[in-house]
C-alpha cells in the first residue's frame, strides 16, 4: 500500500513547482519547440513519471499502472468516440449527402459568421449535451471545412464555441459526478453555474463573430447573433435553475437553433462574409424535403441513437443481472501492482483508495458505439456501398492513427499526475491563498481540465478541495463547486486531447503547436475574467449563491 503525499518536499509551494514541471514542458514543447502533439505527450509523460517516482516516491508499478490506465482510456472510450464520428462524416460526404447539407445550410444564410454560430455553437452544444468527449468538437470542425472555412480556423473556432455547454457536459455528468463525490444535492450547483455562465454564453457568439470579422461583423451580424445569444442564455439559465443539470446544453442548444433559423427566414445580413471565393448563392429548387431529409439522415440518425443512449430505460439493460450485462468487458491485470490510498483533504488521517489499471473495464455499448451505429445504418438507408464504406473506415483508420496515439498519451500524463498526487498538489497550493481563492477557485477548474481533458475528470479531482476550502473560508460551498468547473469550460480549448481531437477532425495532424497558440491566449483572457466574476460574487453578490441541500 502507498499513501500519496501532497507535499513531498515540506512547501506546498516547492512541491507545487516540482508538480508543475510537466505542465510546463508540455506548454515549452508545443510553443516554443514546436514539436508535433505525440512528441509533446511522450515527452510530458516521461517527465511526469520521473517526478512521480522520484519526488513523490510513487512505486515504479503503480506509475507503470497509471499509464496503462490512462494510455487505455484514451484509446477507450475518448478515441473510439472520435474514429466512430470521423467515419460518420466521410460517409455523409462519400454518399453526396453532404452537398446537400451545404445547400440546406447555406439556404438559411451563405454567411461564414452565422454558419459557424449555428453548427459550432448550437449544433455543438447539442453534441456536448449528449456525448461529450470530444466528438462535438470533431463533427462540427469537419462540417465547417466542409462549409469552405480552413481547417485551421474551424478547429480554433470549434474549440471556442464548446466553451458554453461543457460546464454541463454530457446529460450533466461533470455534477452530477462531482454532487456525488462531495455529498450534495445537484441542484444548487446546477443552479450556481447557470447564474455564473451568463455572461460566458452570452458573450462567446458575438466573440466569434468579433474573431472572424472584427467589430464590423459583429455590427453587421448584431441582430441575428443577438437572438442566438439570448435564446441559449435564457433557456440555459431556466434549465439549470428549475430543471436540473441534466439537460441545460440540450435544451438551449435547440431552442438557439430553432429561434435562430426562424429569425433567418425575416432577416439576413446586408453584406454576406465569406472565407472562400463564393459570390452566387442561386436558390436550389431541387432541395425538397424528401431530399433533405435524406441528406441529414446520417445526423438525425445520430440524434436519435443518442437520445436512446442516454435513457434511463436503455442503460438499465446494462445493470447487473440485466440482459446486455455481458457487452462490459473487464480486462484483469496483474494483482500485484498494489493499491494506492489518497489522504481526505478535509481529514488527512484518513485514507481512502484510488482507482488504478489492476482493471480496465470495457463498455461496449457507450456514445462512441451509439455513433459507429448511426454510420452503419447510414450506409443502409443511403445505400452505400460496402467498398465505399470500406474506403471510408481504411481511411479514418489511417487518418486517426497518429492522433490516436497522442490522445492516449495526453491521458496516460493525466493518470499519472491524477495518481501520484501532482494535481492535488497544484489545487492545495491555491486553497492557501485565503479570501483570494474565490479567483483561484476557476483556475484550478481550468487546470484540471487542461491537465485531464476532461470536466469531469477535474470536478471529481478537486471536488473535495473546493468544498473544503467554502468551509474553511464561509462562503457557500455551491460557488466554488460551480467555479471548478466554470474554469474547466475554458480549460477544455487549451487542452492536449481536445488539440489533438481537433486537429485529427481537420486533417492537421502535426500541427497542434500551431493551434494551442490560436486557443492559449483567449483561454488565459477568459479564465482571468471568470476569476475576476468569481471574487465578485464572493464579496458583493453573496445573495446569488444558493444553499446546498446534503444527501
């Protein structure tokens, strides 16, 4: 048995320095050598292991153990989710389906900004509402190249607008998992982060637009973008305060389309921005709706595979003892590789355990699954070919080879930093800061999700901290739960697994360098700003933080 030390070198500062190294040679190797992403994630993990080993004193097996744990999660169920939306995509354009597509879109507005608002921001909020891990980022970057902007620009944008919705995840996971951990009803942190993202939604279109254009698209693009901004806002805060967390990214993510497209029918902007040399956008009388509907066969049926996914009734078939409880494949590893045991950061002295790779569970039937079944039957209503479908597999395969690698590498360094205590590390050395940890509260949300990948992952890690620090400090501890991961919405653009998503879904495999500094210097601008928000809240508007309700 080890027992993780969250101040192996007697500061918490020096120790916070050593368990930053990692992060900081991650940042060196993209920025300023420019290495390609999985020569930075190798790079990073062996740092990682070399600090975990010989400043924390974590047994070689156990660091062993953390990157088989992570290397495995990253191949699944996060790669297989983003293989399985790739391939749904090459499909849609093998098929010809995906002409139509840009005619039906560009039916509602040739304009580039709006485009990009109604497929990476609504369209993507409700990929992130349902399966999460990547995938809205993946299929709304390749619909956009598909659109005419440039790959690079698709992804940076794409990675932007998932900023809104990732608070809530997918069907309120990153919440409802930590709401669990820390013993709290979700509500109040559901509700906490609605009232705290208003800003965040509102502003993230119109900043868009701003990246696109400048201050003159956004003058142009006003009134339609207004109506997408406030219809998410509204709907997003109604949904989160008297809903649940559950469904916010859903719910706003189709109201905004929906309100959206039907103000389009009545206005249009007077001058059509685009990135590519169109200038004629003749009327398509051929697009009926048998043909459209047709065309966006492979998305609805997306759509549809996910709802059921995501049912209660559906995941019951998978308990124990339930009909479909042999699709969950556990793969046994060797039962000597020893336990880990984490100190509680309310009560040092006692210890609970930390899940390590003595197994690797296997869940057939999750949102990756729910996609590669949407492109089969793709292949059967649109009468594909199977050499064509064929083709389109081989060459996803191929494309993904080396951005597959990357991401199991990225989150094997999460494992690692996760199990050796590194991240906790990181967050107790910002617990320390007294009255001003309500602007480090987001931050260390932020870093959690940079480090992980995932909100999720970084609400479960620091959970435990953020209450414990509300308590210490005596403010309501649905703040700091809502700021952790508020913080993590910003971190997700910076983060090495969805870098590397974004450039598999574009075809930019190698240049992740060059896309972390695109998204690098708006998250940094953006978590400042929450942090800011946060402090405010604390000192002037503690009236908007709502009682948690314990279990």
């Amino acid at each position: 048995m080890w027992i993780q030390n969250y101040d192996p070198l007697n500061n918490i500062w020096l120790s916070a320095g050593a368990a930053g190294i990692p992060i900081i040679v991650f940042l060196a190797c993209l920025i300023l050598f420019k290495l390609k992403g999985y020569q930075a994630g190798f790079i990073t993990v062996v740092v990682a292991a070399v600090i975990a080993a010989y400043v924390y004193d974590m047994p070689g097996q156990l660091v062993g153990a953390s990157f088989v744990q992570g290397f495995t999660n990253g191949m699944w169920p996060i790669a297989w989710i983003i293989v399985a939306a790739i391939f749904l995509y090459k499909l849609s354009v093998k098929s010809g389906s995906f002409e139509i597509i840009k005619q039906s879109v560009i039916s509602i507005t040739p304009d580039h900004r709006i485009q990009v608002i109604l497929i990476g921001f609504c369209f993507g909020s409700f990929l992130e509402g349902a399966i999460g891990f990547g995938g809205p980022v993946a299929i709304t970057a390749a619909l956009l190249v598909g659109l005419g902007l440039k790959p690079m620009y698709a992804a940076g944008l794409c990675l932007i607008a998932n900023t809104a919705p990732v608070a809530f995840g997918a069907v309120g996971i990153p919440i409802t998992a930590m709401c669990d951990l820390v013993g709290v009803e979700q509500h109040a942190v559901s509700a906490m982060i609605g009232r705290l993202l208003v800003p965040l939604s509102f502003t993230v279109p119109f900043f868009i637009v701003f990246l696109m254009d400048g201050v003159k698209g956004v003058i142009q693009t006003f009134p339609g973008v207004l109506v997408t901004s406030t219809s998410f806002v509204v709907t997003q805060f109604f949904t989160s305060n008297y809903i649940g967390a559950e469904l916010p990214d859903i719910t706003s993510a189709v109201v905004a389309l929906l309100c959206t497209t039907i103000f389009l029918r009545f206005w249009q902007p007077k001058v059509i921005f685009r990135l590519d040399d169109l200038k004629e956008f003749p009327k398509d009388n051929t697009l009926t709706a048998g043909v459209l509907f047709r065309a966006w066969v492979p998305f609805l049926l997306l759509i549809a595979l996910i709802i059921i996914w995501t049912s209660a009734p559906f995941k019951s078939l998978f308990a124990k003892g339930s009909i479909l409880e042999f699709t969950q494949v556990t793969i046994q590893f060797n039962n000597t590789v020893g336990t880990i045991m984490s100190p509680s950061v309310i009560d040092p002295t006692k210890l609970s355990p930390v899940s390590v790779a003595q197994v690797v569970n296997l869940i057939a039937f999750q949102a990756g699954t729910a996609i590669f079944i949407a492109a089969l039957l793709t292949i059967a209503f649109l009468r594909i070919k199977v050499a064509d479908a064929a083709e389109c597999y081989w060459e996803t395969i191929k494309e993904m080879a080396i951005p597959i690698v990357t991401i199991g590498l990225v989150v094997a360094f999460a494992s690692i930093a996760k199990n050796s205590g590194m991240s906790t590390t990181l967050g107790q050395a910002f617990a320390t800061t007294g009255d001003g940890f309500a602007f480090f509260s987001p931050i260390i949300g932020w870093l959690g999700v940079f480090i992980t990948g995932s909100d999720t992952s970084s609400n479960l890690l620091f959970g435990i901290l953020q209450q414990a620090s509300a308590q210490t400090l005596g403010i309501g501890e649905s703040l700091f739960l809502a700021a952790n991961s508020l913080g993590g919405v910003v971190g997700k653009m910076i983060s090495p697994q969805s870098i590397a998503i974004a450039c598999a879904a574009v075809g930019l495999v190698g240049r992740e360098s060059d896309l972390f500094k695109f998204t690098f210097k708006y998250s940094l601008s953006f978590i400042i700003l929450i942090g800011i928000w946060c402090l405010c809240v604390a000192l002037f508007l503690p009236d908007m933080i709502p009682e948690v309700i314990r279990k």
